[in-house]
C-alpha cells in the first residue's frame, strides 16, 4: 500500500536515509564495518544499514529490541488504560461529589485531551535527553498523580490530578512510533508497528472492564491504588530494561555501551530548543499522505473506541440497571462488533432484558479499529520515515482531539437522532471522513507522494 516504497533489498542504504529507498546509491563502508555486520546479522543487505558499534539499537539482540518494545506497548497501553479506566466508576463519583453523570464522564474526557496535547512537549525533550529519561519521569509522575487520585476528596482536585496524570503518562501515545523505527528493520516495522498499536487500541476497552471488577468490591479509591502500583512496577522494569533507543552516533572513547544505554541521563543531543519544534508537528498538516490517514484514523477511532467506550455506562447503566461490575463486564465485546449491530440491537432490546447481541457489535468495530490503526500509522511512517516522532505526535494528537470532543455531542446526537439514527450518521461519517478518502489516496498516493518530496 505504500507508494514508492517497495525498494531494492540489494542496495544498502545508512540509517540516517532510513527507507528513503529512492536513493540507490550504494555507500561505502570499512572492511571491519563490513565485518561486523556479516558476523552479527550475517547479511548486507539491511535497511536502514546500523553502524558497528553495538549500542546502537539495530545491533541489539532480538530479545532486547523486544523487551524494548514491549515496555513502550505497555506504557501506550497503560496511557488508555488510565484514561477509560475509571468509566464505571462515573455513577459512584456523581454520587459522592454531587455532579451528573455526563460532569463526572469528563475524567475521561480531560485525559483524552490531555494526551493528545502534551506530547508536543515531550517530543522536543526526548529528542535532546533521550527516550529514556522521559520513560522514567513519565511513570513516576504517573505515579504519584495517581496517589493524589486516589487521596482526593472533591470533584476539582480529582479533575486536576488527573489533568497532571494525562500530562505524565502520554508520552509513549506519541514517540512510540518512533521507537520503532530506532530499534527495527524497514522489513520488520510494518509488524512491530502492529503490536505496539494493538496495545494502544486494547487500552480504553480493558481499563473499564478490569476496574468496574475493582469498583464493586473494594471500592473507587483502589482504582487509582492499583494504577499507581502499576505505575511502579513500569518504572522499575524501565530502570533495569529499558535502554535509551536514541542513538546518536559512534560513543565516545571510554564509554561503555552499559553508560550510553542506561546511566546517561545528561543531555545527548547539543542542539538548542527552538520555538518552532514544539508546533512543527501541526505543520504535517501540510502533507496529504499524513492528513488523510490521520483523519480518517482519527474517525474510526472516535466511533469505535471513544464512543463504544464512554457512552456504555449512559447507553446501558439506566435501560438494563447496571450496577460498575457489570457495566466493566460489558467492555468485554470490545476486547474480543459494527456501530449498527451495537445501535440497532441496543434499540429493539425490551428494558431490563439483556442480550449479548450489540456487545458483538462492539467487538467487530474493535477489530476493525485495531487493523486500520496498524495500517494508516505504518503507512505514514513509510511514507515520511524521517517525520517518525512528529508523525506520532501528530497522530496523537488529531485522534485525542477528535476524541475528546465526542462525549460533548455523542449524548444529543442520541438522544436527538436515537440510536439505529445514530447508527447511520457514523456509519455515514466512516464513509464519508475514512473509506472515500483512503481509498482515494490508495490510488493516487504515488504521485502525491512523490509532489511531497519534492
């Protein structure tokens, strides 16, 4: 799918030209490089090709570029995690802090926001100090937030404390595209790209379905307990296992590969901070094999998983008598359905009559989401792989943007157009932001493609 990408395997290209596989030209290495690269990879014909220092991450042992990965996933995975996890909760904070239902619904809503925000800052910081540092400090912040969570007592010092725990935990919703690319082959990303999105889409649905357990039984306050243990135990696995994947060229005589991969947490990278680096990612607005596919991602996703996630507790607590358990029960088809199975069965269902029926539906749209959010990002990616941390910025920020409005109208789009109405304007929406458009771009990406690098 991604134009003028394909390449010639044979051609070796260096990092920094990383699937730029318009440029044939063969560079020339050392006979030790060349080596090197034969005794630990046992070909040429690599790209991008590494250096032969093995702290650089593409010289890494498979079992630790996996690690790697996995913990970035995770810390993706806990970012939504955290978001959708306090969803059953809502009709307990209303009760406790005497607001609605839809005012205690904006705990999710802020963090939505808020994730999609900050990584315009985090992004220009872990460029200078490294991945690393920014690992650390966004689970330990995420940490004590969450004790303050868990310690709050009015409906104000809750919204702030999760505001700051939005602000900390987003970090890898954004540079974990980037990752991919520092520590993986052009041949293995569109995979890798794959598993690390398919932590970010199992996020918003397991974070309800495990805490609506942890709500009925020991109360709201373990939510936030529990999220800040979490929020441990990832900073202690990022202290021992997570080495820095920004490498920045060959280490200094004397430096060993353990100091350049886990005990340098002072500045790598010299260059000043610029204004312009902090909104540079909005600029990839410019670029129509990025708008597209965001956008159109960024639909699917407010469909699929921001609304099948925040309206349950309002769609079904008050037609079926959910009590939190139950409504957490409920994000399990999500896990494992389409918008107007969901809708239209929800809407024929008789009051105090469960069916599993639209919970199926949730589950299909689920799929669907999760193999278009595999498919749009990796193809922006491969389309610009020199934007890969702006992109993700990008990405993140179009999709929690969007995602952060829709719980402010999916209420009266309901209650205005009722649900099987409903159905057809976001199956129309999809249609309309999503199918059209990416199937247009698949036809004529070549040549815009080709107008971008120009």
């Amino acid at each position: 799918m991604t134009p003028n990408n394909t390449g010639d395997m044979d051609d070796v290209l260096p990092k920094e030209q990383a699937m730029h596989v318009e440029d044939n030209s063969r560079p020339e290495i050392s006979r030790e490089h060349r080596e090197y690269l034969l005794q630990h990879h046992g070909t040429l014909k690599l790209n991008p090709l590494p250096s032969d220092d093995r702290a650089d991450p593409l010289n890494w042992p498979s079992r630790k570029k996996h690690t790697t990965l996995l913990l970035v996933a995770f810390h993706s995975f806990m970012a939504n995690f955290i978001g959708a996890g306090v969803i059953p909760a809502y009709d307990t904070f209303a009760d406790i802090f005497d607001v609605s239902v839809q005012d205690a619904s904006y705990y999710t809503s802020v963090v939505i926001l808020f994730t999609g925000i900050t990584p315009l800052f985090w992004k220009p910081l872990s460029d200078r100090f490294g991945r690393r540092p920014v690992w650390l400090v966004s689970t330990l912040g995420a940490l004590i937030c969450n004790v303050g969570c868990a310690k709050c007592t009015s409906y104000g010092t809750m919204m702030l404390c999760r505001i700051l725990t939005a602000t900390f935990i987003s970090p890898p919703l954004a540079i974990g595209t980037a990752v991919v690319m520092e520590v993986f082959f052009q041949h293995e990303r569109g995979r890798k790209m794959g598993i690390w999105a398919l932590f970010v889409t199992l996020g918003p649905p397991c974070g309800p379905f495990v805490m609506g357990f942890v709500t009925y039984h020991i109360g709201w306050q373990w939510m936030y307990w529990i999220f800040a243990i979490i929020n441990a135990l990832q900073f202690i696995l990022y202290l021992f296992l997570g080495p820095e994947t920004r490498y920045m060229g060959h280490r200094p005589l004397g430096v060993s590969q353990t100091q350049v991969e886990y005990l340098h947490f002072r500045r790598i990278d010299p260059t000043p901070f610029t204004l312009f680096e902090f909104y540079q990612p909005i600029l990839l607005v410019r670029y129509l094999t990025i708008m597209t596919p965001v956008v159109s991602y960024a639909m699917v996703f407010g469909f699929c998983s921001v609304m099948s996630t925040v309206e349950i507790p309002a769609l079904l607590g008050p037609k079926f008598g959910f009590n939190s358990q139950e409504i957490g029960l409920q994000f399990l088809g999500v896990i494992i359905g389409t918008l107007t199975v969901f809708c239209v069965q929800l809407d024929r269902a008789p009051p105090m009559h469960w069916n599993v029926t639209f919970i199926i539906g949730i589950g299909i749209a689920a799929f669907g989401n999760q193999v278009i959010t595999t498919v749009l990002i990796t193809y922006c990616v491969d389309c610009h792989p020199d934007q890969s941390a702006s992109i993700g910025v990008f990405v993140s920020l179009v999709r929690q943007f969007w995602g952060f409005l829709g719980p402010f109208w999916y209420p009266d789009m309901f209650a205005t157009l009722g649900l099987r109405g409903s159905a057809g304007l976001m199956v129309s929406l999809i249609i309309a932001v999503a199918i059209i458009p990416v199937a247009l771009l698949h036809w004529k990406g070549g040549s815009h493609h080709e107008q971008n690098e120009d």
